[in-house]
C-alpha cells in the first residue's frame, strides 16, 4: 500500500445487484435511478453480518440510489455512522448515460479506450475517476488515522481507489480486480485479501 494511506483500513464495497445491472443499462446520474433487486439486498445483508465482527469505525458511500441502500442496509446492522461523497459515483457516461452497456463499449473500443475519456460526449475517463478518487482518499487521510472505514461504491470507480491504495498506473486496476454486486476487499497495510460473505440461517 502507498505510504500515505496505510494509516487506515479500507473495505471497498460494491453495491448490491440493482435494477440496471440486470437491464445492462448504464447510470451515472440522478435522473432514473435504479434501486437494488431483492437478490442485491440479500447479498448486502449476508455481507453486513461478516462486517460485524470487524469493528467498522464508519461508512462513506457514493450517493447514487443503489449505493445509497446498501450503505444503509450496512448502517443499520453495523450501527455506525454514514455519509455521502459524490467522488465515489460512478463514472460519467455522458451521451450513453440510460443506454445499453455493450454499446458504449464497442463505441469506445473503437474511439480510443476508456482511459482519457471524451470531454465533448461528456464521458469521464479512468485518468478522471482516478483523479476524484485520490482527492476522496487524500481527504480521508488528512482526517483519520487509525479507523477502519467502508467505502460503498461502484465498479470502475472501486477500481481506481484499489489501483491508488496500492500504486498501479491507470489503466493496469481494470485486469487487478474485479468487485461482484455484495462483495467487499479489505484493504490494509497488512494485507489486501477479499471478506467472505456470512450464510444468514
């Protein structure tokens, strides 16, 4: 782990399955928000009770609706405090925001990969996610030291806060690891291995 985050833990939650996950529709924005699925919720509740025991100081989470109900599922079990940063959001989808996922894919394949982004179509780029995401966690290490932290937010974006914790390039975080809708990564100065999540009886 870079040295100037190993002060705290960090468990990179990705929301829940919701609604465009199933659809394989993009959503970046307010505007036609999905909620979680019944299944999104049960995989935050089993993860809540492998939390339990991990002594969570707080949540941090990204506002979008679908992360914003599996930090509160999270909140309720862990009777911890919870807050919302608009860093942790998911990228910017500009022009594609509501449609297919396959199809901003392809298009950007062909217009030059995902790392720079398209300023005109408004779409953010990975350099762009990972420029947010080091101000969020710089922000938090000037704040805390010692606590262990839930950051609830979404794929690309955990992606880069991952590559940033532990010093790979932009692009290399997109083949490191890839968060499943309920799973969680602890990582820490000790070590970096994935939180299974607890059967309910």
């Amino acid at each position: 782990m870079q040295p100037q985050y190993k002060h705290n833990t960090y468990y990179l939650v990705r929301h829940g399955e919701a609604e465009n996950n199933v659809l394989g529709v993009l959503n970046a924005t307010p505007r036609g928000e999905y909620a979680l699925t019944e299944k999104g919720r049960k995989q935050i509740e089993m993860l809540a009770s492998s939390l339990c025991d991990e002594s969570i100081d707080f949540i941090v989470a990204s506002p979008l609706r679908r992360a914003e109900e599996t930090a509160e599922i999270l909140e309720q079990s862990l009777k911890v405090s919870l807050s919302f940063d608009i860093r942790l959001c998911e990228p910017q989808f500009g022009s594609f925001e509501g449609k297919d996922i396959r199809s901003f894919l392809d298009f950007m394949e062909t217009h030059g990969g995902r790392t720079a982004g398209d300023l005109e179509l408004g779409i953010e780029g990975y350099m762009d996610i990972r420029e947010r995401v080091r101000s969020f966690l710089g922000a938090l290490n000037e704040t805390f030291q010692g606590k262990r932290v839930v950051v609830v937010s979404h794929m690309d974006t955990l992606q880069e806060i991952y590559a940033e914790l532990v010093g790979e390039p932009v692009g290399a975080e997109q083949k490191a690891w890839y968060p499943k809708n309920g799973s969680c990564l602890v990582a820490s100065e000790a070590q970096i291995m994935e939180l299974a999540p607890l059967a309910r009886g």
